[in-house]
C-alpha cells in the first residue's frame, strides 16, 4: 500500500488522537457494501480517500458528495464500491452528511508500503482539519 492508502494513515493518526465520545474512526479499506450500515447508522461520515486528478501530489480538496456523481472521476481502486453504498443509502433514505477530503496522488503503486514523503508530511494536515471538523460538528472544543 503506497499513496493510495493516504486515508488508512490518516486513520492510524486519528485512532491516537483524543475523540469526543460518539465518534469511531473506522478504516474502510477497499470501502464497499459491508461498511453500509455502518454508513447508516452515522449522522455524518467524513471520509479521506486518495484520488488520481492531475494536481500536484498532496493537494487536497473538502467536498460533501451527495451522489456518486459529485466524487472525483478517478478515485483508488475502490472507488465503485464507496460509489455504489452512496447511491444505496440515498436510495433506501438513510444518506449521513457525508464529507470527502479527496488527496491527490501520481499513481497506484500496488508494490510500494508506505508513503511519499509530500504525502507523509501532509498526514497531521489533513487530520488536523478532520479533527476541527469533527469539533465544529458536535460543537465540542478542540
């Protein structure tokens, strides 16, 4: 797992962080319809995922995605399966308020364990933001 598993890093440093209670940092992996209960049950989900895009590597986007639609058109290998929950649980009426910090990455590098080091030194970046995100949502201090 190389850039493309950003979001499971940034998972791993959120899980050290001190969390209100109610909030579970969840690694979901290749993503998919085992997380949809999951995605369910959740008032909002913040989701951190790479994406293929053209921009630089390490830069970064906040998006609230309703639909399928609105994610970037080349997300990781995952991206049908993440694609295809949001489009179920809009379907069956139970959608969370959903954000996406998407974050740009070269390729796919299957081979490679670990991150490239623009990609290592945004990690406290980018859960430094989930973390205010978080704070703003429950309206807990930070």
């Amino acid at each position: 797992m190389g850039d493309e598993g950003i979001g499971a890093f940034i998972a791993q440093f959120l899980e050290k962080q001190k969390l209100p209670p109610g909030v579970t940092v969840l690694d979901g992996g290749t993503g998919g319809f085992h997380l949809l209960e999951t995605f369910q049950n959740a008032d909002c989900v913040i989701l951190i995922d790479a994406t293929i895009n053209g921009q630089p590597p390490a830069s970064w986007e906040r998006l609230q995605p309703r639909y399928s639609s609105d994610y970037p058109p080349t997300l990781t290998a995952h991206d049908i399966g993440l694609k295809d929950m949001l489009d179920a649980a809009q379907l069956l009426g139970k959608m969370p308020k959903v954000v996406l910090y998407a974050i740009s990455i070269d390729s796919i590098n299957s081979v490679k364990f670990g991150l490239s080091p623009e990609l290592e030194a945004i990690i406290p970046v980018i859960g430094g933001e989930v973390l205010n995100e978080v704070h703003d949502l429950l309206g807990a201090p930070v």
